[in-house]
C-alpha cells in the first residue's frame, strides 16, 4: 500500500478522472473537472467552518491546486514508485486578518508576524510624529520594497528570484519600466502564486490550477458565488510567467486566431454599410488578434473605418464609413450624442440563488446559509448613472469609481421580467454590463457575462437599433436588428 500523504496542507483526490496533458493557462480557461471536484471539497470546509465562512462570505477568491507527487510503494520485487493526485488550496490576502488558517497553504512571506521586522518598522513609522509627511511616505515605500526582496519565489525549474527583480524583468522596457517601477501592495499574496510556490517547495508537480469566488459581490467586485474566474493579470501576469517556466502550459487562447465568421449586412450604400455584428468577434484589431469586422470590411472597401465599438461579446448593429468623408461627421454625431442606441439584454433571473450552495456544502453536516441574490427587483424603468474607470491590475474589467470615473449614463426600461431595454447615454467600456450588474444598477448581470456574472453560451446583449443621421445626406436612418436570443418571454429562461 502507498504511504499516506504526510505534506501539510496537501490533501488527497481520488477520481478516475485523469489530469490534463498541459497545465492550466492561468488567464483565460475552462476548470478542469479535477479543480472542480477539489474545489466543492474546499466550498464544503468553508461552509462547515464559521470562523472562516463569516469573512469569507463578504466576498473572497479561493484557489486549487491540483498536484502530483510520487510516493514509495516499498522494497522487494514489487518496489516502485506510484504517482498519486492531491491537491493545495489557497486564499487571496488574508483570511479573517489572518493568513495562517490550517487546511490552506501558507503565504509565500508571512509579513503579519506582530514582531517580525516589517510590522515593527511599520509601527515605528507610524508612531514618528517629528518626521514630515514626505519623509514618512519615503520610509514607507522603502519598507514596502524590503518586503518585495523577501517575496523568494521559485519554478518549475528550481530557480529562485525576488518579487522585485521578476517584476523589472518583465517590464524591462524603458516606457513600461516607468509606468511600473514596482509591485503594487499585496502582489505575491494572490492563490496562484501561494499554490505554485507551496507545490515547488515540496517537491509537487502541479498538473491544473482553478480560482473560484466565495461570498457576496461587492461594489468593487462584481464575482459571483463559486464561479471560476481567471487569475487577476495586473499583480499575477508578471509572477507567473516565471514561476510557470519549466512546466508545460496551455497556449494563450488569445494566440490561436479567432472563428471567421460571416457578417449579415443590414444597409449599404456608397457612404457605409451597416453590419450585424456577430458575438464573438472583435469590432476593430486588438492587441494580439487582428481578426475583426473592421479587417474584414477593409478587404471589401480599403478605406472603410469602424464609427463605433461593440464588445466582443455584443452582437448586433455596428456602423462602418467607407471613407473618411463619411466617417468624420459621423464622429461628430456620436461626440454630440446625437446618436441613439437600443440594446437588448437578458438579465439572470432576480430570485436565481446563482447556485450558491454546492452539492458538497448541501450534503455537509453543517449547511451553509445560502448567499443569495440579495437585489431587488428594479423599476420598470429608471436611469442608471454610475462613473466607471479601468481596473488596472485586472484588465480588461472595469469598476464604479464615484471620485475618479469617467461619466456613464444609461436608461433603461423591462420589457418582461428578465429582458430590459437599455439606452445608453454614453459609451464606456463595459458600460452596460456593470450599470446591469453592480448592486447600485439593476443588480442582475447580463445572462452569459464571464467578467461581472456567470459565464455562458454567449453574452445575451444585442445592439437591436440605432438612430443618426446620415452623414452625408443628412437623412434619418432608424436600422433594427431583432436580437437573436430573445424568441419569446416563454422561451427566456429555457436559452
């Protein structure tokens, strides 16, 4: 018989399910059906542990790591060594003020030590009342940079660098090195970083890796309860690409091209054509795939320009100029806000409990309260006004910023109980998707939403009309375009 596994924090997995070929591209996956069955193992502790499930129910991001280590059968003929699966599990930053539970693994560098060198100098600074306030900032930041050199992080292949210099590495360039001199704070305190490091220091091939979001969203994140999320690229991108060396990794989705597709026209004349946009294509080229209805237009018509953006998830109508003498006053209308738009959009069902309790946490012996969908059914109709900025350290994910964000504008009206009319009055990034989603719009995600709700078959948001007028006729067009999703309100929720 194998040894029992004897490595702290590492737990035992049995299934017949086998591990992946290649490890888990961390930024953008599909969670292999060992994390999933790790992952309900790691929900049902929680729920059966109050201490832990009281914070993490006001929102947290929970990790697994699925693991593989070889153990000694015995001597004899029969002497050999048997591969057997585990797996690690990890929270991000503290856990009720702590980052020492037992069951999780441990963080890369303990910092919260009361009398360990970085809380004592942090107390020394903040109580040195005679230092002016730019000389304290100074013995901050130097102390955070201390702390950076101490974060010694490992990879596949035995190597070890300090958070610091795998971070300069990265941004080696003289442009970026200046947008990013050093690591935010809580960088290397992430799930991805403590699992792999943790793994490596005990001599564990990691084989898959998935992070799940326990508790509430919140009005900074907008993750709902138990599902799958990608590791954050701000703080994580940089640490991984190193510590990911040695193994061998899924490619980067975004690498491989995208599915051609074909492009319904709506209108057409010698001045634009208007195109129905189908989801999953890019409006214009991105950084990587260059793949897009604007590429595709060009081929046809070489001057043609994309007047406006759809995500690329949003199916539905998209303008595209044929040349700059159509296209400039155009702009002008939609910098005016002189163009109308109406979209579609199928909202998750306001009494869905998102699946908030497991299998594992319901059969548990201790139940866990159910983390339901505390919103509100909204208003037949109303507007929404909530400023939105980027997220820098996860992009492309935007966040409400009442102090800081851009001005963002949306009217909407129900047309049944889970399909809304929306009109926006401006045009940021994801504007739509978090005015639907965050608990001070609608507090229901769009059906299909991977980034602020529940990941589906597609995002459930068409552009369905538009209003302007032509740029060079000066006629008032009204195109539509019936969403593809909605057939009837019967049919809503059987999609």
């Amino acid at each position: 018989m194998p040894k029992e596994l004897t490595i702290p924090e590492l737990h035992p997995l049995i299934a017949d399910v086998p591990p992946p070929a290649r490890f888990t591209y961390p930024f953008c996956y599909e969670p292999h059906p060992l994390c999933q069955l790790a992952a309900k193992e790691v929900q049902a502790y929680i729920a059966c542990h109050p201490d832990i499930r009281e914070d993490a129910d006001r929102g947290k991001m929970f990790g697994v790591l699925i693991v593989e280590r070889s153990v000694e059968r015995g001597k004899g003929l029969e002497n050999s060594d048997e591969v057997q699966l585990g797996f690690l599990a990890a929270y991000s930053g503290l856990l009720a003020g702590r980052n020492d539970w037992p069951y999780f693994v441990p963080p890369v560098y303990d910092a919260q030590q009361p009398d360990g060198y970085f809380k004592t100098r942090e107390r020394e600074i903040s109580l040195t009342t005679h230092l002016s306030p730019l000389t304290s900032k100074q013995l901050s930041q130097d102390l955070q940079q201390w702390l950076f050199h101490q974060y010694q992080l490992l990879n596949a292949r035995g190597e070890r660098r300090d958070l610091v210099n795998i971070w300069q590495t990265y941004y080696h360039k003289e442009k970026l090195r200046r947008k990013y001199p050093l690591p935010p704070g809580g960088t290397g305190d992430c799930c991805a970083p403590k699992l792999l490091q943790y793994a490596y220091q005990h001599g564990l091939k990691p084989r898959c890796m998935a992070e799940f979001w326990w508790g509430q969203p919140t009005k900074e994140e907008l993750r709902q309860h138990l599902n799958y999320y990608p590791a954050c690229r701000g703080k994580c991108k940089p640490i991984l690409t190193w510590m990911l060396q040695g193994l061998d990794v899924d490619p980067d989705p975004e690498t491989l091209g995208f599915q051609r597709m074909d492009i319904p026209v709506v209108y057409e004349d010698d001045a634009l054509i208007v195109v129905n946009k189908p989801s999953g294509m890019l409006s214009v080229p991105g950084r990587i795939e260059e793949y897009s209805v604007e590429k595709v237009m060009q081929q046809r018509y070489p001057d043609s320009i994309v007047a406006h953006r759809l995500d690329m998830g949003t199916s539905g109508l998209l303008i595209v100029c044929k040349n700059k003498e159509a296209y400039l006053p155009l702009q002008e209308q939609f910098v005016k806000h002189q163009v109308k738009k109406k979209y579609i959009a199928l909202l998750e069902a306001a009494d869905n409990s998102r699946q908030t309790q497991t299998n594992a946490v319901r059969n548990s012996p201790c139940q866990s309260a159910a983390i339901k969908n505390q919103c509100q059914s909204a208003a037949s109709k109303g507007t929404i006004s909530l400023p939105l900025r980027p997220d820098p350290m996860n992009r492309p994910r935007q966040v409400v910023d009442l102090e800081h964000g851009k001005r963002a504008v949306t009217d909407y009206e129900f047309i049944s109980p889970n399909i809304v009319a929306l009109y926006p009055q401006t045009g940021r990034t994801h504007q739509l998707r978090i005015h639907c989603a965050h608990p001070d719009g609608l507090g229901r995600p769009i059906v299909g939403d991977e980034l602020y709700g529940t990941k589906g078959e597609r995002l459930m948001l068409h552009a369905s009309e538009i209003w302007f007028h032509h740029p060079i006729t000066g006629q008032e067009m009204h195109l539509v375009s019936p969403p593809p999703f909605v057939i009837s309100e019967r049919s809503e929720l059987n999609l």
